[in-house]
C-alpha cells in the first residue's frame, strides 16, 4: 500500500480541516491500494514532518506527499520544500516523491464555473457579474498568475464579466463587486478561489452582503469531489516520473 499525505494548509477554522478530510473521502474509495493521510503545514495536526515521521516508523520505504495548494507563494516554494528536505535528512532510506500543488488544473476550474451555476446563475444570463476571490499573496507576481485564471471561469458560458479579487491584498471583494456593476451586471456572485470555507472566506461574504445585499455566494472547491480526482492526477505523474528516473538510473 503506497501511503499518500495531502498536505493542506491548516486553519484555526474547524470547518477548514473538516472540508479537507471530507474532500478526500472519495479518492479514499477509488483508490483503495493507497493510505491518504492529511497533514497540514500549519495551526492544526498532525504536522507534515509528524506525518512522514509516521510514514517511516511504520517501515514503508516510499510516501508520495500532494501539496494542496493553489498558487505557488510561499508555503509551495519554500516552506513545504524546506520541511520534507529535514524529513529526508532525518529518514535518508525513505523515498520522498512531492508532487506539483493542484494549481489551475482544468478540473479546479470547471468546478469553480460549476459552483457559479449551483448559486444559482444560469451559465445562459449575460447578466450574471463574477468576483473570483483567492487568499491573495505578498510574492510579486503572484497575485496577477491568479487573477489569469479569473477569464477562464467564464468559457461555455454567456457570461463575460468577471474579476479577480482578494481577501488579503488588492483589489479587494468590494471593489471588485463595484466595477462589475458599474459595468452593467446585474446578477453578482462571489466565486472563492479557495478550496474551503475559514475566517477568511466569511470576512469576504460579510463585506460583500454589507455592500450589495443581493449577492450570492458560490462554495469553495473542496465542497465536491474535484480535490480528490486532482489529487489523484498529481499522484499517478509523480509516480509515473519517479519509475522512469528509477529505470535510466
């Protein structure tokens, strides 16, 4: 059995760990020759070095670890990269195979534009406004390779208005809402690019209610079973990768 930890990012938010554990019940029942653990980087247990320490104790010798992350900031590029360099340190007979964070996956995208329709806006409403709200980032860059994906949500559909906002930087939900308007949609919906629902997120919807009463509210991503079926892409390439370096050794 090949265990698999799916590092989140940790919330002080009970519901954020729950969505995370329930998302990955799914992927559990397809795929039953894997061990899913959860871990989180931060707030809530266990750890991911807690995690892998168990990995190896329990003498396996390999661990696929998924980074469930959306952009590549900082938990992505150096804080999970540094944890798991300790861990091989600390366990050098144990292969640690890190897979790419979930990102922009097509999936994750048709979920968001799926989550706008349940809302409760027809894809067929011109009408219909769009704010796609994520964490946000202090990494230069960042932000903008989020705010990319914004357009995507709105492909099959007649929507055409939508923009990219933040719940930590700028522009903020509130603006966002306001441009869209003022642009003609009568229809708002906040989308979160985020894949639970924590502090964050309710602070978003209550500025967005406080402003346009009228607003409606997609889910987050980890609502259904798109986070699994990601998951289970990014496990299967990195094995895939990890038994051809294996053979031209």
């Amino acid at each position: 059995m090949i265990p698999v930890i799916a590092v989140a990012h940790g919330s002080r938010d009970p519901r954020s760990a729950q969505a995370m554990a329930a998302a990955l019940t799914v992927l559990r029942a397809g795929r039953p020759d894997w061990d899913i653990r959860l871990a989180f980087l931060d707030l809530n247990a266990p750890s991911v070095g807690q995690a892998v320490d168990a990995v190896a104790a329990e003498g396996h010798r390999r661990v696929v670890v998924v980074p469930l992350l959306l952009g590549s900031a900082f938990h992505a590029r150096v804080d999970l990269p540094g944890i798991l360099a300790e861990a091989r340190v600390r366990h050098p007979h144990l292969e640690v195979i890190r897979t790419d964070i979930l990102g922009d996956d097509p999936l994750l995208v048709a979920a968001a534009r799926n989550a706008v329709a349940a809302a409760g806006l027809s894809p067929l409403d011109p009408s219909v406004g769009i704010a796609m709200c994520a964490v946000g980032s202090r990494r230069d860059g960042a932000d903008a390779a989020t705010a990319a994906v914004a357009p995507r949500l709105l492909d099959g559909t007649s929507w055409t208005r939508v923009r990219a906002c933040f719940a930590t930087s700028t522009p903020d939900v509130v603006g966002a809402l306001t441009e869209l308007h003022e642009g003609g949609a009568r229809r708002l919906v906040v989308a979160p690019w985020m894949l639970a629902p924590g502090l964050l997120w309710d602070r978003v919807c209550d500025a967005a209610r406080s402003a346009f009463p009228d607003v409606r509210f997609a889910a987050p991503l980890a609502a259904g079973d798109v986070v699994g079926r990601v998951v289970e892409r990014r496990c299967l390439d990195a094995l895939a990768t990890s038994t051809r370096l294996l053979r031209s050794a």
